[in-house]
C-alpha cells in the first residue's frame, strides 16, 4: 500500500518579472515503512518537493495523496502528527532564543499533549542527547547536537512519516555517521517512513530502498539499491552523477 | 557570592529560569565590558533614584513661592542651583521634575513600542493586503511632522500630562512598526518558523512566541536612543504651555518660564536644559551599549 | 625545492573564557606541489591557511618558529610588505564566491582591478587579458561573464571567476579554502581539474584545504590530517588507504560508501589519548 502518492507534481514560484518552475511533472510513490531517496544537484528541485508535501511551497499542479487522501491546505493537526521534517541545517532549525526544552515542549503544547517533563526527557535520550542538555540554548550545542535536537522536535508528535531535506550535509563526516546511524536506528524502532533529500549518492545508497535522480525540475530516472551499486543506469544524467561520486564506491 | 556565579554560569542549567538568568549575566558581562554604557546606565539609575527619593533630595518645597528671594544665582546660601521667578528652589524643582520625566518616558516607552511591534510583526508576517493596510496607515502618521501632530492631539483633548503621553505615544509608534517589519521579514522565512509551522501552530503562536523575540532587542534598542527626542518632544509641549500645567515642575515648562530672564539671569533656562541634555544623553549611551547586548548577530558569538 | 616553510606554528585567541589554541605546533614545507590539509570543524585547518597570509584578526594572533616564503621572513616584514605580497605572489581562493566578489560590480570590473592598478593596462591589452584569465578557466563565453554581475552567475561559474581573478598576477602559491564545497559533484571535478592544470603548467604551490578526505586524496600529493590544532598524520595522498593513525582511518571508515552493507557506521573514538 502506498503511503505516498505524488502524481505528475509541479512547483511554479513567481519571481515577479517571471515564473520559475521549480518542479515540473514529478510523480513518485513511497510505500509504508520504505525510505525513498531523491538525488540532485542544486536547482533540481529535489528539497521544493518536500516543501511542496508539507505546504511550504504552492503545488501548481497535480496531486499529492498520503494514505490515499489528498492533502488539505492548510496542512492541519492531523497531518502535523503523520508528517515531520528534518531540514538541512542545525543552525538555522532552531529558535536562537528558546532553549532545548521549549523547543521539544511546543509540538505538545500545540497539541494540548500533556506530561511533558517526561516525554522531553525521554526524547532527549531517544537522540542519545543526556538530559543534562535540556535547558541549553542551541548556541551552546555543537552542529550534530543541535540536529539530534531537531530530529527529536519531530519526532515528538509520533509521525509515522519523516521528511529529511539534506539532513547530514552541514556536518563533519563523523557526525554524519552518528546522525545517520541515529536514524537508521529510528526508523527500525518506530517503522518511519522515510523520503529523504541529498546531492551525496553514497548517504542516499545508506540509507534509502529506492532513489529517484532529478535534474532542473524533472524526474531523470528511478533506481533501486541493487541497480545503484552495480552501476546499471539508463540516462545519461545519472550516468554522470554517480561517476562523478566514484570516489564514494565501497572498493575506491 | 561565589555560589551565585557559579549557579549563573553552570553550562547545564536545571530550569528554564537558570538559563534564563545564565543568559542575562553573560549579557550584563558584555554590557560592562563598554564604558560609555556604564556612563549611560548610571545616569539612567541616578534618574530613578532622583525621581523615587525626591522628598529626601529636594532641600526646597518645589512649588512654595518666595518671591524676596527670586532670581538668586547658583550658589547662593541656601540655594545651590539657584531660584526662578518665583523664588522657588531651582535644584528641587529640577528633582520633583525628574518625576514628571519619568512618568512620561516610562508611559511612553511601554505604550508605542508594544504597539508598533504588534502592528510591524503582523504586518510583516502575514504580508499581502495586511501588510498593505497597516504600512500605508504607518506611512500616514510617518508623515506628519512629530511635535505639530502632538500639539493637534493635545489641542483637541486639552493640556495635561496623560494627554501629552498619549500625544507622544501616538506619533511616536510608526518607527518601531518599520523596524519591526524589516525584522520579521528576514525572520519570516527561517527554518524554524517553517518547523513550527509544521507542528499545526497558529499565527498568534508563531507571531508571540517566534517572530517578537527576534524583533525585541532592535525595538528595545531603537525605544532607548529615541528616549531623548521623547524627553525633548515632552519638554515642547511643556515649553508651549501643552504639557504639564504649572505650578508643577517639568524640565520643558521650566525651560519656557526661563526664557524671559535667558541673558540676564541665564541659570533659569539652563540648568533644566543641562538636566535633559544629560538624561538624554544617558538613555543614548545606554542604547548604544544595548545594542552590543542584544544583536542577535553578535549575541551567538 | 622548497617553496613555503612552516615550523611550530601556533594561532591563539584570548577570549572571555580563556586562551583558545587554534592551530598547535604545525610545520610543514611545501614545493611547488599540491599539499592537501584535511580536518573537521574546529581542526584549524582555516587558521593555518590564513596564517600564511597572516590574516589573523585581533584577538588572534601568530606565533611560529619559522614562517617563510621563498626567502621571504612572513613573520618580520611590515604590515605593507605583506599588503604587497598578498594576492600579487600569494593568491587565496575562499569556500564560497557569493561572499567574496562585490554584487554591485560588473565580473569584467573586478576581474581586471589589479591589472589597471598595478599595472596600468587599459583597452584592447586590458580586455584581451580578461579574455585570457577567463579562458584559463575553461568559461566558455568569457565576453558574457565579463559583462555579467556576480548574482547573474551560478556558483561553480562564480568560483571560477574568484580563481580566474586569482591568478591574473600569476602567483607562486594558491592556498584554496574548500573551493569546492559549494558546488555540485559534476561541477567540482571540472574546477579540481582546472586548478590541477594551473599547477601543472604554471608550476604553482597550492594549498588545498577541505574537510573531504577522499577529495584530497584523489587531487592532492601530500595529505596533512590535522586534529584539534595539531597536525596528526602527514602522508602521501596514494598511501591514504593505509593511513596508520586512528583518526585518519576513523575519517576514512566513517563515510558510506555506494554499495556498501548499510550496518551502523563505524563512529569516531575522540577518547582516545591522541585527541589531547
């Protein structure tokens, strides 16, 4: 059963003196418990399409459909509590001027969710964050610390379905590991959904069951795991990326 | 004392109200560390302490009248700073009239900045024909000059000091809109108003809790260097009779009545003029240092 | 022949909370080679690399037992000699273009400044050594980028711009500051490319600093992997694979790889005694 149906989406911004199709046509599927990749370069409009999912960006055309019903605008609660998302960078995600315990307290405010000492705490812990954080200003967290924050903060209201938009490429290599391992971990625990947006094919070889390469807007070509790794790509274009990622291959 | 330091310091504080306080200090920290703000400051505090213990102060009732002693110079027995017209003690009448100072300014600084946030983040963050409004009514009173638009007001509702604030309140609101707006703008887009747009928060939420905070320091800084043209636009209206009526003392008021002796007995007029020359100098240096403090650009270094 | 020579560098802060270590006793020589410094945030592989130029702000400043440059005493000469010495035979190139070239002037403008000033080119010669610059950097229609502004142009073509405008005066040594990290993968090979070219032909010294381990091992002929200020491995870049030091191979183990078993990633022991 598809949990994510997206069918022949497109994106158009207007950018005053002219309009900039930022997505054009793209359809794709995610099923329950999968992890989708979309791979790109900058201005494919890889990122615009989980803006578009959680209504951040104006769908101009075609559907988005999860669990079979389309989206409502605005968004709403119950989507608030099936969809979150993870953006890319740690330093701009969090309020400079709230700390740690705020910003995981709000989602339950905002759903009038109680027993919130415990569950911020419990949160904290499932990021592998020690609770002795809680009451720090992001400032005084390192870059992968503030992401564990905001992997926490969405998974506060229990999605089942998580949206990570570049969520390691602000980090050191190290910390991409933990961060990744983190989510790994996540997504076998909880059964998330993942649809999830990189420039590097090695992160999305790591973590995702199918990609979907995008160029300037478009749908390039769908691969699988299996395909990725032995290199058997149709296009042209997804030809060049992944020889331009060579050195990322498992014998380099 | 030690134990206070530590408390204010410890990098992992056990309740919102130590990260709180933690964050102050380290602001109150950068703060001393700018001397012309601490010059600020202290003539801020030496204000409030005038204005609560001016009983003690003032050596003089501020509004008896003596009129076989008027018009001594600074320094006679008696009288350091001089008397009026009246023979009324210059140096407390200058200290009642810090009260009146006070009570403007603090009225003043409470009312239009609060105001001209709320109008500049709606606007700001809603945009479209909110934004259109409320900008076009802020470019409306923009455009009258200050004090003529004050004096209308003052005018129509009649003199008196609580007119007079709200005069000031008025006109002075549109900025604190501006500034406000500008800052909502480049907040407006941030990531994390994006996550908590996704947690199904309401604009209200999202204006109170994530756009104000980031507006607040500009506004605070912006309310303490216009604090001196409020004190100025205060003493005006007292120099033209629309403001508090005497006998009370006010600094402007005092300035007007002086006038008349300013070549021959030149204290008059000048010792409440050097009176708001320096408080509003005190409340500029103080937000110059403040802007150090609260910048979100400088406060993540 | 050496060409740079570091010994014992250290660049301090003195802060609020204290003296911060920045960079820790780093020496190295350079030729007229490509020398990569690889580290993660907070390694001070920026902090050396501007040290050379000695641009260091106040509270910063720079100690090292020796600091020179073909001959040159980096440490002793005047502010002056330095200003001179800085971009004329010393060039740098920053991480990304948009902060480094001025929006409101034409790419030509900025391009030929030093030409017209130092060298007081005008007309034709002026132009046709733009068109040169730009050429060498493989933009193919240099008469557009001239006339373009800085917003006008894509980021890998931007950074072009920046190296191009680098290396008008023809500089012995090119310390690159992640001067791809910007870009996408297909366009960051084509400017390594380029930069690889220059020092070939040219016979130029390039710094290259990034925190991409693979990258530098790929592009570069010697490899520094520093570590909280310190260098901690020095190696060539082909022996990279058989890095001896445990921060290096935890580096190198802790990137995904395609094809790979998709088990936990290795993490890094930052315990351990070394990371002192």
């Amino acid at each position: 059963m598809a949990l994510i149906e997206i069918d022949n989406l497109s994106v158009t911004f207007d950018a005053g003196d002219r309009y900039v199709h930022a997505v054009q046509g793209v359809s794709l599927t995610v099923h329950a418990r999968e992890s989708f990749g979309l791979v790109g370069e900058s201005g494919s409009g890889k990122s615009t399409i989980l803006r578009a999912i959680c209504g951040l960006a104006p769908i101009s055309g075609g559907a988005i459909r999860i669990d079979g019903k389309p989206l409502q605008t605005p968004r709403g609660f119950d989507f608030a509590r099936r969809v979150q998302m993870v953006f890319q960078d740690p330093y701009a995600s969090l309020h400079p001027r709230h700390t740690i315990d705020r910003t995981l307290a709000e989602p339950l405010a905002i759903h009038r969710i109680g027993d919130t000492d415990r569950r911020v705490v419990q949160a904290l812990r499932d990021v592998g964050l020690d609770p002795s954080f809680r009451f720090r200003y992001p400032h005084q967290l390192s870059g992968g610390q503030r992401q564990r924050v905001a992997i926490a903060r969405a998974l506060m209201l229990e999605p089942e379905i998580l949206l990570l938009d570049e969520p390691t490429s602000a980090l050191d290599a190290s910390v991409q590991a933990e961060t990744l391992n983190l989510l790994s971990r996540l997504r076998a625990e909880r059964g998330l959904t993942f649809l999830m947006v990189s420039h590097d094919l090695a992160v999305i070889d790591h973590m995702c069951d199918r990609i979907l390469v995008m160029q300037h807007g478009r749908a390039v070509e769908e691969l699988d795991r299996d395909q990725l790794a032995a290199g058997a790509m149709k296009t042209g274009y997804a030809r060049t990326l992944f020889n331009a990622s060579a050195d990322r291959m498992l014998d380099g | 004392m030690t134990a206070m330091m530590t408390w204010l310091r410890d990098p992992n504080p056990q309740s919102r109200t130590q990260a709180r306080l933690g964050q102050m200090w380290l602001g109150w920290l950068r703060m001393r560390r700018n001397p012309l703000a601490m010059i600020g400051l202290m003539i801020v505090l030496a204000l409030l302490l005038m204005a609560a213990w001016a009983p003690l102060l003032a050596t003089h009732d501020p509004l008896t009248q003596n009129l076989s002693q008027r018009l001594l110079p600074p320094g006679s027995a008696g009288h350091w700073l001089g008397t009026d017209e009246f023979g009324r003690d210059i140096w407390s009448r200058i200290v009642y009239g810090s009260r009146v100072t006070l009570y403007i300014v603090g009225l003043v600084a409470l009312t239009a900045p609060a105001f001209g946030l709320l109008i500049g983040t709606v606007s700001g963050y809603f945009g479209g024909w909110v934004d259109q409004v409320l900008m076009r009514i802020t470019d409306i009173f923009l455009a009258f000059p200050r004090l003529i638009l004050a004096l209308a007001l003052v005018a129509a509702l009649g003199p008196g000091v609580e007119n007079a604030v709200l005069a000031i309140a008025l006109t002075a609101w549109p900025p604190y809109a501006r500034v406000a707006r500008a800052e909502t703008l480049t907040v407006r887009s941030a990531d994390y108003i994006a996550a908590v747009q996704l947690q199904g928060a309401g604009s209200g939420r999202i204006i109170w809790g994530y756009v104000m905070p980031m507006c607040l320091p500009s506004v605070i800084i912006r309310v303490t260097l216009d604090m001196a043209g409020v004190i100025l636009t205060a003493a005006g209206l007292g120099f033209l009779g629309l403001g508090v009526q005497p006998p009370m003392a006010e600094w402007g008021q005092m300035i007007s009545s002086g006038r008349k002796f300013l070549f021959d007995q030149w204290w008059v007029a000048t010792v409440p003029g050097l009176a708001i020359f320096t408080v509003s100098l005190g409340f500029n240096l103080l937000g110059d240092g403040l802007r150090d403090v609260l910048d979100p650009r400088s406060a993540s270094r | 022949m050496t060409l740079l020579s570091v010994k014992d560098l250290y660049v301090t802060f003195r802060t609020e909370s204290g003296i911060v270590e920045a960079v820790r006793g780093v020496s190295f020589d350079l030729g007229r080679e490509r020398l990569g410094i690889v580290g993660e945030s907070g390694s001070g592989k920026t902090m050396t690399g501007r040290s050379v130029l000695r641009l260091i702000r106040p509270p910063g400043r720079i100690d090292a037992v020796e600091m020179t440059f073909d001959g040159i005493d980096l440490l002793k000469i005047s502010e002056r000699q330095m200003r001179a010495l800085r971009g004329k035979r010393i060039a740098m190139v920053m991480q990304d273009p948009k902060y480094s070239l001025n929006p409101v002037m034409r790419v030509g403008e900025q391009l030929t400044e030093g030409l017209r000033r130092r060298d007081g080119l005008r007309g034709a010669e002026l132009h046709r050594k733009a068109i040169a610059a730009l050429e060498a950097v493989q933009i193919r229609d240099p008469e557009r980028v001239l006339r373009a502004y800085p917003h006008e142009l894509s980021g890998g073509m931007g950074q072009r711009v920046m190296i191009a405008m680098m290396l008008i005066p023809q500089p012995d040594l090119l310390i690159a500051d992640e001067p791809t990290s910007a870009l996408d993968v297909t366009v960051q090979a084509e400017v390594l490319s380029i930069l690889d070219g220059l020092v070939r032909d040219r016979g130029m010294g390039l710094i290259f600093i990034s925190h991409d381990l693979r990258l530098v091992g790929r592009f570069c002929d010697r490899v520094l992997v520093m570590y909280k200020g310190r260098v901690v491995e020095e190696l060539e870049a082909k022996h990279l694979m058989q890095a001896q030091h445990p921060y290096t191979q935890g580096l190198l183990n802790c990137l995904p790889r395609i094809g790979g078993d998709r088990g936990p990633l290795p993490g890094l022991d930052r315990a351990a005694a070394w990371a002192g």
